[in-house]
C-alpha cells in the first residue's frame, strides 16, 4: 500500500519539477518550488527519515522559495521596462 504514496509523491515531484521550468511567472514557479519541497518532505517522511524531512520543509519549502521571492521583489524595483520580466506593461493612465 506504501508504495502506491511513493509513486503518488513521485507524481506530484515531476509535476511540481515541470512547473518551476515551465512557469513564466516567477512568482508562480517560487510556490511551485515550494510545492516540490513539501512533497518530498512528505516522502521523506514515508520513508522513515523523518529528520531529513524536517530539514527538506525548513529549507526546501520555506527559506529557499522565500529568498526567492525576495530576490524577485528587489529585481522587480530595479527594472523600469517590465516587459524585460515577460509582464505586461503598467497602463499609462493609471501612474501618477
């Protein structure tokens, strides 16, 4: 029956992998990443290593994701052109 949650964890791993690559927000593939993280935290966990899941969740699902976000927060201030970012340009009518 365990078996059956590994493939399913496997599953979800790939498919969160996929994401990260294929996502053009970046925003959109941080959460992917995060995904991914807690998922294999979860296998871990299936597995019997639950001190190594607990260091995939602190690392892979909530420090890593999140010193990306923050790296692309501070990226987004410093680029006027957002079309550079693949984001549709701010409306003109709507600055101030």
């Amino acid at each position: 029956m365990f078996w059956v949650l590994d493939y399913l964890c496997l599953a979800v791993v790939l498919t969160g992998a996929v994401l990260v690559v294929r996502l053009r927000n970046l925003a959109g593939a941080a959460m992917a990443l995060s995904l991914v993280g807690t998922v294999l935290g979860l296998l871990f966990v299936v597995l019997g290593a639950p001190d190594d899941a607990h260091a995939q969740i602190v690392v892979g699902a909530i420090a890593l994701p999140t010193l990306y976000l923050i790296a692309i927060g501070k990226t987004r201030t410093d680029v006027e052109d957002r079309t550079e970012l693949g984001e549709p340009a701010d409306d003109p009518d709507e600055r101030p």
